[in-house]
C-alpha cells in the first residue's frame, strides 16, 4: 500500500516524504499506516529499501496568512477550482538497509540514492520478516548503531517499538535477547533523563 512520496532528503539515510492525501488519491492512508515506528518499503529498480518512520512534521502555509479570504475553504473547490490545499504531513524516514533482488538482505547504507518522487510504501510482513532473519534462523539488528547515531532523541523510543513489532514473530531465545536489549535503553534512558 502506498503511502507516501519522497520530497527531500537532509542526508544519504535521512529522507522527507509527503504522505499522500485526496489529492494524490481517492482513497488516502489512514494514520495507523504511517504512524511511527512504521517499517517502509521504498523499490529502486531492482532493490527493495527498508526504512522506518522516525518523525512527523505538518506543513500549514495558510497558519501565517493574515490578509483577508475572499471565500470560505468550503467554496473555493466551486468559485476557485485552481486552489490548492497546500496543507500536509510530512514524515521522516531512515533508511536501515536493502533486500536485493528479493532474496540477499543487509543491514547498514544502501548504495543506491532515492530520487525525488519515489513511491514509499508500507512494508509487507514477509518483507520485515526476511530482512531481520539471521543466517541462523534467528533475528538480527546490525543497524542498531546506525539508527541510533542518526535519529537522536528519538532512537532509544524508536528502538523499543523494533523490539515489540520483532518479538511477536520469533523464537523464545530471540525475545530474551531483544528483552535485554529493551531493559539496556529503558535503562539509558532513565540515566539519561537525570542528568540535567
């Protein structure tokens, strides 16, 4: 399901996309499609890039607007049909590495940059699976570092919805692992709220 399209991007991991609403198409995303902590899939040719939401911004150009309306937001779609609501979501993605050629996954920086425009789109379940399954079996995260050097105040909250939406779908061993993680950033994060 698509959900969004790339507008820009502040570096090579961190992109900005405009969640699609009724003008893009008729039937928009809901909010529980983009909400975050929302793994996405952007397809660059023959690549699938993972990335997760980590922030929200609103765009609403009308909010420093004084002059005076010449008609109601209600009428404008009859008496000015050219106007546009220019009003709208925008969503930070960091990109946690690529599924090339649907099979070989890794974590970390993907080689291929993603033009303005590109469609972004709620990751599939079995896409989110294969992409955090080890060789092993089990589950990894070796974009941990990564995540948390570029996503500041937000990446241990970031992390820990990882952790819950990664412990619905693997072993017993796996859970003890990520439930130690959890406990490790729920920690950091309480020494980190003392300090002032």
């Amino acid at each position: 399901m698509k959900i969004a399209k790339i507008v820009s991007s502040n570096s090579h991991l961190d992109y900005v996309a405009r969640i699609l609403d009724t003008l893009d198409t008729e039937k928009p995303p809901s909010s529980t499609d983009f909400g975050f902590g929302q793994f996405v899939s952007i397809q660059v040719e023959t690549d699938e890039i993972i990335g997760i939401i980590y922030n929200s911004m609103l765009i609403n150009p009308e909010y420093s607007s004084f002059g005076p309306r010449l008609s109601p937001v209600m009428e404008n779609s009859i008496f000015s049909p050219d106007y546009l609501n220019e009003q709208g979501l925008l969503v930070g993605i960091i990109l946690l590495g690529t599924i090339a050629d649907k099979t070989v996954c890794s974590h970390g920086v993907p080689r291929r940059l993603i033009p303005p425009g590109q469609d972004v789109s709620k990751a599939k379940r079995d896409s989110i699976d294969r992409f955090h399954a080890s060789e092993n079996g089990g589950v990894k995260i070796h974009y941990f570092s990564q995540l948390v050097s570029n996503t500041g105040s937000m990446a241990v909250p970031l992390m820990e919805s990882i952790i819950d939406e990664l412990s619905n779908n693997c072993t017993p061993e796996d859970i003890k692992r990520l439930n130690v993680l959890k406990r490790s950033l729920i920690w950091q994060r309480a020494l980190g709220s003392m300090r002032l």
